[in-house]
C-alpha cells in the first residue's frame, strides 16, 4: 500500500530564509503526489501536484517539488520563506488511474521567525 | 465553476448524543466524494469514499456511518457520539476522468465537532 512520511513534524525558518519540507513516499507504481497547506481551522488548499509530467512542479504562493524517483522523494521547497507562509503543510499520495484513496503525512507545522 | 459546502463549520454536543454532517457539490458530477478526519496535533485520516450514489467504502471500524443519498450529497452520521469522536472533519471531492491536468482533491472548509 501507498504511503508518505513527512521527516519532521516542526520546522523553523527565518523570514527570506530557504524552506525545505521533505515528504518521501513508498509505492509499488507509480505515484501521484501533492503538497496542501492547511492554516488554522481551516481546509485544506492545493499548493501543487505531480501527476507524472514535468519532475519539478511550481505551484502557488512561490512554492515548487522536485519528483526523484530514485530516492522516493518529493521535497516542498521555497526560495525565501515570508511570514504568511507559516501553517501546516501535508504531503500526500494517491495511486492509479481512477485513484479513489489520498493518503496523507503527518504533516509538518512551519514557523516563520522575523 | 466547482464549489464544496461543507456545514457547520463548528459543533459542539454531548457524549451519547447523534450526529449529522452534510457535505454538498456543485458544478461538478459524478465525483468521488470523501470524509476525512484530523485529531488534534494529528494528520488526516480517511474515514469513508464514495465513487456514486449509495456506494460507500469504509477505511477504519469506529461509531460513524457515511451515506450518499445523491450525486452531490455525502452526510457523515453516528447514533451515539463518542468523546473520541471529537477532532476536525474535513469532506472532500475528486474527478478523474477529466484527464491528469484537472486531477485534484479538493476540500471544504471543515467542521470543528467538540464531544463533552
């Protein structure tokens, strides 16, 4: 079965540093990958997705994700990290055409410092 | 344009008391419609799909029940609530069949239950 472990469950920035989330997955074919920022007490939103096109994805609010199937990865990263950037930010899979199950990370909680 | 109502957005009830959550689609049909669930400091963790009317897969034994009464319609329901049962639900829905460029989950809003 399908699964992703996020590595680190908190993650602390300086505002323009690098922010780095990593998410690797485990899956017997090939998967399709997304990154969703939930802020408080609220849903979830798309940030990007991989659906086996292009290896590096660019998604909203200056986010993108690199697929590297060699080492089962899909890392969230953004240049510089800016205040509003700070949330909880989930990995997730889901496997097949038709693929009917999203199976979520634990998620990693980001925090901006000034 | 697709929208998902998801409603209400906080509940608070007793132990032993039921429960109704309702989760509505528009602009969309024939969705794969789903209910999941996030406990306090934890991930989501998928409670119950459905790929049509009245065609609902279960993930995990507990006290709730999931129905699809139409197309656009997923209500997530328990006779007797549960101090477990406490946690923020979130329902969601995904189309496939309108090619790889459109696939997604997308969420509603999200119910906040409090169990006391």
């Amino acid at each position: 079965a399908q699964s992703v472990t996020q590595l680190g469950s908190h993650v602390s920035v300086s505002e323009g540093a690098l922010v780095l989330l990593r998410c690797n997955y485990s899956s017997s074919v090939p998967p399709y990958l997304f990154w969703y920022v939930q802020y408080p007490n609220q849903g979830l939103q798309l940030l990007l997705k991989y659906t086996s096109a292009a290896t590096l994805v660019k998604g909203i609010n200056g986010f993108e994700a690199e697929f590297k199937k060699s080492e089962t990865s899909f890392h969230l990263t953004k240049p510089s990290a800016h205040m509003s950037d700070a949330a909880e930010y989930f990995c997730a899979v889901s496997v097949g055409q038709g693929a009917q199950k999203l199976v979520f990370g634990q998620g990693t909680r980001l925090t901006i410092n000034p | 344009s697709q929208t998902i109502h998801q409603w209400p957005a906080t509940l608070v009830q007793p132990v032993g008391s039921p429960l109704s959550l309702e989760c509505t689609v528009e602009g969309t049909s024939n969705p794969n419609l789903y209910w999941y669930r996030q406990a306090a400091g934890r991930g989501l963790q998928l409670l119950f799909y459905s790929v049509g009317i009245g065609q609902i897969s279960s993930e995990v034994p507990q006290n709730l029940s999931a129905s699809r009464p139409q197309d656009r319609q997923f209500i997530l329901s328990s006779k007797k609530l549960l101090l477990s049962d406490s946690g923020f639900y979130l329902c969601a829905w995904s189309v496939w069949d309108r090619g790889l460029s459109n696939y997604g989950y997308t969420f509603g809003s999200g119910t906040r239950l409090t169990v006391v």
